[in-house]
C-alpha cells in the first residue's frame, strides 16, 4: 500500500518509518528541504533510540522515501497521513490547527483517486470534521474519506510503542475507510494488538482524555509528596502501596519536579479549553494544569531553601535538563522553569545533559555546558538531579561529594536515599515527597 506522510516532525518521521517497516511503501513529505536533505542522507533530525536503524533499513529496501514535492507524494496514495504540528495557540490555549488546514487544502488540489485522509496529529474534537469540509470545498470532485488515527507514542520508547501498542484507535464512518485503515494495521491485527474502531468525535476526545489522565496521575502524586513532606511520609512507599492496587496500578505514580514534554501540557490546556467552550468544564484538568506549574516552582522554592535561602553567588550544577530520558525534547521541561530562576537569582549554573544541549543551548541562556556528572558538580555549592537519564542512576556519590564546594544535593527523581548520600559525605540531601 503507498502511504503519504504529511510532516517529518516527531509523530510523522516515527510513523512513516515504521509504517514501511510494515512492508508499505511510505513517502514523507515536509516544506523544509534542508530536513529532507538531512533524511535522504540517512541523518535522523530528532533523538529517538533505535529510530535511525529502521530508518536506514527501509530506505535501503526501496519502502521508504522523502520528499518536499506534496503532490508527487499524494498521487496514488491510498491513505494520507497528516502529522504536522498543532502547538498551543496563544493567548487562548487552543490547539493551532493552521498546519493542519493548510494541509489539507494542499491535499485537496493534490487528489487525483480515491484515498482516506487520516489526521494523526492531536486536534481537537471536530478537526475531523472540518478537514473534510475543507477537501470538499477544495475539490468538489475529490473521491475521500477522513479518519482520526491519534497516536500514543512515548519519547524515548517511540518504536516500541508503535511496533507494540497497548491499542489502535481508529476512528472512521465508512466501510471503505474502514478496509483500508485495517490493511495498513493488517500486521498489528495479525499478532492480537488491540484495533479499537470508532467515530470520528470519539477518537478525537480517547487521545485528549487518555494524555490528561495520566497527567492527573502524575500531578496527583505531587500534591501527595507535599503532604509527605508536611507529615513525615515517604512519598516512594505510598506511591508502592497505591501502585499494588490493581484499580490503580503503578505507572506515572512518580513524584517529581512536574510534568513537561510535546504532549502533555498541550493537551491538558486544549481539552481544557474545549471543555469551556462547550460550556461542560472540565475542571480537574484545569486544576491539574495550575498545579503542575505550582510544583514547578516549589521545587525552585526548595532548592533556595538547600542553599540557605539564596543561590545568588552559589555554583550549581544540573544534571539533566530534558523533560524525560532517552529524547532530546525539552519543550514545558521543568528545567525550562528551574534553571532560568536560578540563573535569575544570581547562582552560576553548570548543566551537563546526554541529548539537551542542542537545544538547551537556544532556551537556557546563561549556563555552562559540561561533559559529565562529575566536572559539573566540581566546586558546585549544590548538585541537583532533573531529568532520570540510565547515567545519572549509579553515580559515585562519594567521588561526586569529594569535588564540591559544599555537598548538597537536590534530588528531583528520588533516585538515591538520604541515607546513601549522607554516607557518602553530602552535608545536605533533599528529595521529593521523603
């Protein structure tokens, strides 16, 4: 089946390539021809494990093609993916549909037969809709259906989750689309991943409701290790007992510094606003929404307090400053609200990241860049641990205590104990919830 992905950005690169690693042939199309360039020579624009691999083994079986030419890439598709950006819109947060409109239209003129129109980005409920009216207006002649096809790809575990979902949701109202939206899962279908088909309205709401859960979850457990932190528990050992709980169950019960990343603040803010706008608020998730940014800066409040009640003068090193391990991705990263607050409050920070500084370099401005752990704590007044990556996990703690000026420790991700650290000859140990 030829296949048109529209956008080579996160979703579109990911799934284009893995939908050739299916045995579809996959042309990417994207506006940027230094992007295109990048690809064609085998070079992977964004940090994915694994992702460059099967990149290069499809290009290499002729399945897998890139291209800025849209109308080449339409003609004779089956399907046509739409996988372009939909960023908070400002001032309201809305999700900006402009990429995704304007994608349609282009590939309204581009349609020459039949194919379905499959919007793979996060677009509120109704784009569906509107993407088909837009066709229609383009090209009264056009022979189509739509269909919703949200994604439920993790940064840093992108492969797996598309090659091994937890579910497909497809989201089709004819039985045409429907037939061709199965053939090009017929490989998931075969080995029993769950195909989940539905209207077009209820696809759209399973990825906004999905992504907002789980970003309750989280700040849920925030708000429970403030408490700890007030009454003498142990967030890790109430998140163990909740977790067991098969109602409840483990995941994203994590106490940290914040959510962050692509998706869910995003989300969070777009359902929000579609909730209001239909005058049914949804407001759990708006207070999730103010909470996150409160943790945010409590944590801010409780790195000042480890220093003594001022960073101004003091050395720190950050280690980690992408929103999660294994992406590069730093978008709403809490370190995009920590690290400029202590650069604010007159502290000389050092930060060393596996994948960050590419783009930390832009967004933190103010920092120094080091190579490991350990030149970035050398004379440091505070070490403060952001972002979980393998590396950080297993630190020498005493080497790590033994070069700083004043051994304090900020651990965001409770990856080791007070007990360990004090052992190891920090002065000071903080972590979240404990």
């Amino acid at each position: 089946m030829k296949i048109a992905m529209i956008g080579t950005g996160y979703v579109g690169l990911v799934s284009g390539v893995c939908f050739s690693d299916f045995g579809h042939d996959v042309v990417c199309v994207d506006k940027n021809p230094a992007k295109i360039e990048m690809l064609e020579a085998g070079e992977v624009p964004i940090y994915e494990p694994g992702l460059d691999e099967v990149l290069a083994r499809n290009v290499e079986a002729g399945r897998l093609t890139f291209t800025t030419d849209l109308a080449a890439a339409v003609d004779g598709a089956e399907a046509v993916f739409i996988a372009v950006g939909t960023p908070t819109r400002r001032g309201d947060g809305h999700a900006d549909l402009t990429y995704v409109m304007a994608a349609a239209e282009e590939i309204a003129a581009a349609l020459t037969g039949y194919s379905v129109i499959v919007t793979k980005s996060t677009v509120p409920v109704g784009t569906n809709r509107a993407v088909e009216k837009v066709i229609a207006a383009a090209n009264p002649a056009a022979g189509f259906d739509v269909a919703s096809n949200p994604e439920f790809l993790r940064e840093g575990a992108a492969i797996d989750d598309f090659m091994r979902p937890d579910r497909v949701v497809v989201g089709v109202e004819s039985e045409r689309a429907r037939e061709v939206m199965g053939d090009i899962y017929r490989p998931l279908f075969l080995r029993d991943f769950p195909i989940v088909f539905t209207d077009l309205e209820s696809a759209e709401m399973i990825k906004y409701a999905a992504n907002a859960f789980l970003a309750t979850k989280i700040t849920f457990i925030n708000e429970i290790a403030a408490l700890c932190e007030r009454v003498g528990a142990d967030v890790k050992a109430v998140s163990k007992g909740m977790g067991l709980d098969g109602r409840i169950g483990n995941k994203f019960l994590h106490a940290g510094p914040g959510y962050g990343g692509s998706c869910f603040p995003k989300d969070t803010n777009a359902l929000a606003r579609i909730g209001q706008d239909h005058a049914s608020p949804v407001r759990i998730v708006e207070t999730v929404i103010a909470v996150n940014e409160e943790v945010k800066r409590r944590m801010i409040d409780r790195i000042v307090d480890l220093c003594g009640g001022t960073v101004n003068g003091k050395t720190v090193a950050v280690l980690g400053v992408t929103f999660k391990p294994n992406t590069d991705d730093m978008r709403e990263g809490p370190s995009l609200t920590i690290v400029p607050a202590l650069v604010g409050g007159g502290a000389r920070v050092k930060v060393v990241d596996p994948q960050g500084r590419k783009e930390g370099e832009a967004l933190l401005p103010g920092v120094s860049w080091v190579d490991d752990a350990y030149d970035a704590a050398a004379g440091a007044d505070v070490v403060i641990l952001l972002t979980e990556w393998n590396e950080f996990r297993a630190l020498d703690l005493k080497r790590l205590a033994g070069g700083m000026a004043t051994a304090r420790m900020a651990d965001l991700r409770n990856i080791y104990s007070e007990k360990d650290a004090r052992r190891a000859g920090f002065e000071a140990y903080i972590g979240v919830g404990r």
